[in-house]
C-alpha cells in the first residue's frame, strides 16, 4: 500500500473505499485524512494523484496520531489519539469530511469512556467497535449518539499511569501489570484490531497472540456474548491488523511486518 501510492500519501495505514471508486485514506506521518481517486484493479490511486479532500488532523483538532478508519453509512469514522494516549472518534461526513462529532474519553481518566492508545475500529450499523488495547477490552459505542454501550473484557481497576509524558513506554516498562489482561474467552492481552461481519466480532491481539470469533448479541447493551472460536497465532507471532472479506480472515502479522496470515474460520 505504502509503495503504490507513490507519494500521494505519505505513510498510508487505513483506507477506507467508498462506492464512487475513491478512498479516504489515513497517513500516520502526516496525521491526514485524504480523499482520492482510486483503480480498483491495482489498489493505486489514479495517477496523477487527485486529492478531493485532504484534512489535517493534527492542526485542525489537536490529534497528533490517528490509527484507523471505518465507513459507517454516510459517514467516515476516524480512530484518533489526543496528546498521543486518550482515543477519540471523529464521525466525518464521507463525501465533504465535514466533522459531525467527536466522542470517547471525554471523562477524566479512569472514565467510562475513556480509550488507552487505541489501534483498530470497526463499524456495523449505530455501533462501532474499538480495539482499546492498553485497557485490554473492546469498546462499544453507538457513533451516532457518541455514548458508551459497554465493554468486553476482564474486570478490574485500571492500573495508574506514572509517567504520563512517556506513557506508552511506562506500560512497557519492568514490572507493569494490569490485573484486567486475560486469556480466557472474550478476555483480552492488548487487543489490537477488530473486523464486524455478518453479527460476528473479529479481533486480533498483539499481547495475547491469537484471534477471537465473538458473536455478537442481538442486544448489545444487555446481552453477553459468546466466543465460538480461538485461532492461535502461527508460530505465536505478534498479531495486528484484521478484515473478512465475506469467505476469509486475513491477518498482519507484527506491526510494522511484512507478510499476511490467511484462514478459512468455522463461522
């Protein structure tokens, strides 16, 4: 994806395809959302490079990472980061990419809403699904009212963050722990990207190194959910970005690797 932009995007890491042959697509250098005409053959856009739209996020909304994309009817949601920890959604109009709202941790920290570094959405329907990997859950958010439905994942108190202008790295550093990573069902070690598809939640984690098939309840809100399949990573490798293309799961293999792993699930 990188290489067959040829310089459109710099750093591109999610796209987003609309029914008009173009695509917004997420630079994570530039912190950009740029729209752009698309071949579909090649998966390049059409050269010269026309940019429709192109905003910036850092300058426009103080987002200085963005991490994924989702269409969601007529509208773009974009997975952001404010002071590079605290996740946000920003809901775009998908043709202008006119902002419509922004939600998720609006609360002091520790609050419901609150998004720890999250890396991957998904959306079906009102409701988005985000990878909140260093809360180690799946937040559910209904995107058009911008409210918290609920959580998947282990129970506890989320451990205090003491070095807040090295956040990330203090979660990495000796002796960190977090009572809420778990590797039962719907039990999560860094979730890190999510795919919705057909009433069916695919998330991939990095930490716990394998794949959860998750059906999802008619009532989200209400209902729990039910795992009905474990993939383990092959060769216990680091797991990143997931999609389902209506037949097969594809799934990256570490962040920032170079190969894709392909399987053919139960469901």
């Amino acid at each position: 994806l990188g290489s067959g932009f040829r310089g459109a995007v710099r750093t591109p890491i999610a796209i987003a395809l609309l029914e008009d042959r173009t695509a917004w697509v997420v630079s994570f250098d530039e912190r950009t959302v740029t729209r752009l005409h698309m071949d579909l053959a090649i998966m390049y856009p059409v050269v010269p490079a026309q940019t429709l739209v192109e905003i910036d996020f850092e300058d426009r909304y103080n987002c200085d990472r963005i991490n994924d994309c989702a269409l969601a009817g007529d509208a773009l949601l974009v997975l952001g980061a404010v002071d590079g920890k605290y996740g946000q959604i920003f809901v775009l109009d998908s043709q202008t990419g006119d902002l419509r709202c922004r939600f998720g941790s609006t609360a002091p920290p520790g609050g419901v809403d609150e998004l720890r570094v999250p890396f991957g959405l998904d959306a079906a329907g009102d409701y988005c699904f985000v990878a909140d990997t260093y809360n180690q859950s799946i937040a559910i958010f209904n995107w058009r009212e911008g409210t918290l439905v609920r959580r998947y994942g282990k129970q506890a108190d989320a451990p205090e963050i003491n070095d807040v202008e090295n956040w990330e790295l203090d979660i990495h550093r000796q002796g960190y722990t977090d009572e809420r990573r778990g590797t039962g069902p719907c039990e999560f070690i860094e979730p890190y990207s999510v795919a919705v598809r057909d009433r069916f939640l695919y998330v991939s984690e990095r930490g716990g190194r394998r794949i959860q098939i998750i059906r999802l309840p008619d009532d989200l809100a209400a209902s729990e959910p039910e795992v009905v399949q474990i993939i383990d990573s092959p060769n216990g490798d680091r797991l990143s970005g997931i999609c389902h293309d209506g037949s097969r799961l594809w799934c990256m293999g570490p962040p920032q690797g170079s190969f894709a792993y392909l399987f053919a699930p139960i469901v």
